[in-house]
C-alpha cells in the first residue's frame, strides 16, 4: 500500500474544535457523504476511538470494515484496518492538522486496497473522490 492520495483544505476553526468533530466518528453519517454507520467499539483513556467499526457504500459497492486508531492529541490521527471487509482488503488513512492564518489546514491522506483488480489511476482517482467528499463535509460542518 505504498501509493497514497492526498488532499487539503482550509477551514476557519481552531484545530481542537476540528478534531473534536474528526473524534466523533459515531456523527460521521450525518455529515460525511457515503458514510452509512460507524461504532465505537474500543476507547482509550482520552475517550477518543481506538477501535471502530464502519459501514459504508462507495457507490458501485459497500463494505463494512475494522478500524484501528491512533490519536496525537490535535495534531494528527491514523487509523489502519484490522479486520477486512468483502471487499476492502487493506487500508490506511490519516487527518494533520496544522495552524494556517486564522484558521486551520486539515490534510486527509488515503490508501485503499481492494479485492478486485483494479488500475492505479482507477484507485486514486477513487481515493480523492472519497477525500474530497469527506473534506468538503467537514468543513461545511464545522463552519456550519
């Protein structure tokens, strides 16, 4: 899974507040497009998720996938999977956060690996697909 796809976005808002939201994964289907259930099955002493899982439906297919996290206070989260759907069989993903004039710069990084064959282009093109939609919603959310 070493290919990536990137994307960044500004949004006016302090990064603790932004990753308050990115937090609450079980709010994701009412902001984040695509994004059918999300349960926390596992938190650390942070209260934050260090375990998750996810449902989602990605247009031509859906899946429901095991997550596993790792918070650096507001600054950055990973998550990797841990338990493989029907059809996702790897996956990492990652928000920065970073100060940027009076708001704050939110990176989403992306690589998703599936069962089917499928052309690199073909995947990153759907990787920034899902990172767009998801930063688009985040920011309309918390700017909301």
């Amino acid at each position: 899974m070493a290919d990536r796809t990137s994307s960044s976005v500004t949004i006016r808002s302090g990064k603790a507040e932004i990753m308050a939201v990115i937090a609450d994964l079980e709010s994701y289907p009412a902001w984040a497009s695509g994004i059918r259930e999300f349960t926390v099955q596992e938190t650390g002493a942070d209260g934050r998720a260090e375990r998750a899982r996810l449902t989602f439906d990605g247009g031509p297919f859906g899946d429901t996938v095991g997550l596993a996290y790792e918070w650096v206070g507001d600054d950055h989260v990973r998550w990797d999977l841990v338990e493989k759907g029907s059809v996702v069989s790897g996956l990492h993903g990652s928000y920065t956060l970073k100060p940027a004039g009076d708001g704050t710069e939110v990176t989403y990084e992306l690589a998703v690996d599936v069962r089917v064959p499928m052309i690199g282009m073909v995947k990153r093109k759907g990787e920034k697909r899902i990172i767009d939609s998801a930063l688009k919603g985040l920011k309309r959310h918390v700017e909301g």
